[in-house]
C-alpha cells in the first residue's frame, strides 16, 4: 500500500458516506465529494444531482482524489507523508488552492495557489516536517473563523476538532 492509499483511506474514513446536512456548505456530499465537484468531475455542466452523489462509487472518488487533490494542484511534490497527508486532507475539505496557499504562506513564498517553480524550490530546500505544523496552525485558524463568522458551522465543530485532533497527535507522534 502507498503513502497515497493511506492518505485515501483516511479519507474516505473520516468523510464517512452520503450527507446532505442542511447547514453544509457543500450541499450533498458522498466521501466528502461534493456535488459541484462530481458535476465537474464527470463534465455535466451543472453541479451533479443528489442521486448522482448517492450513487459515487468508492473507486471513482479516489480517481477524482487523486486527480483534482493531488496531481492538479502539485501536492505530488511533497515528499513528507504527513504534510502531503495535511494537504490533501486541507484541499478536499477547504478546496486546493486554499491548502496550496497555507503551504505558499508557510514557505514564505507569494501565495498564489499554484504551487509553481518558485513553490517547488522553497518546498525542496525547506524542512517538510517544520511546514507540517505552520501549515496545521493556518488550517486550525481558518477553521475557527469560519465558525465564528458563519454560526451555522458550529454544528460541524466537533468533527472539525477530531479531524485536527488526528494531525496534532501526528506531529507529537510521528508514526501515530
């Protein structure tokens, strides 16, 4: 098993199966795939149908996992397995150019959200394991702002903070 199988197992475990919670910005959701991802996924040219979400196989999410939250945005550039763990959990849950730019922001490089030659150089010269928390540490306080700006959020509170729980314990105990 690779390092991205495990990525995609942990995943699709902690996204769980079909959603439609009303508060959910995402609408239906089906392994944490939403319904405008599978739309574009599949070129519909509209958000895909409630149906169309419930019927994602477990197979065709992790095709769209690995196209559109590792190889698009260039994660496949990061050699540490918990970062590259971090930032492909950060895309699909707050969108890959939003993770590019944390870890743009960590490097000190402009955050454009295209991990691009310049990325690609600080990222290699830097230290991945030192980005990991700077990276987890921006994703922690996003989240926090969107709850306090969006009240609605509150609901999903308690998973957002088991979530970030599982990557604190990596950083205390890198083979957790």
């Amino acid at each position: 098993m690779t390092a991205i199988d495990t990525i995609l197992d942990d995943i699709l475990r902690r996204e769980g199966g079909y959603v439609n919670h009303p508060a959910d910005r995402g609408g239906p959701t089906k392994f944490g795939v939403t319904a405008q991802t599978l739309g574009s996924w599949r070129t519909l040219g509209r958000p895909a149908t409630a149906a169309e979400v419930r019927a994602l196989t477990e197979a065709e999410a992790r095709a769209i996992y690995r196209q559109q939250y590792i190889t698009a945005p260039g994660f496949d550039a990061v050699t540490h397995p918990a970062l590259l763990g971090l930032l492909v959990d950060s895309g699909v849950h707050s969108g890959p150019k939003r993770a590019v730019q944390w870890l743009q922001a960590a490097l000190g490089v402009a955050a454009d959200g295209i991990i691009g030659p310049k990325t690609r150089a600080a990222l290699a010269a830097a230290d991945q394991g030192a980005l990991y928390s700077k990276v987890l540490g921006q994703r922690m306080r996003y989240l926090g702002r969107l709850i306090t700006n969006d009240p609605r959020q509150a609901a999903f509170a308690a998973g957002w903070a088991n979530r970030m729980a599982e990557f604190v314990e990596k950083t205390i105990c890198p083979h957790y």
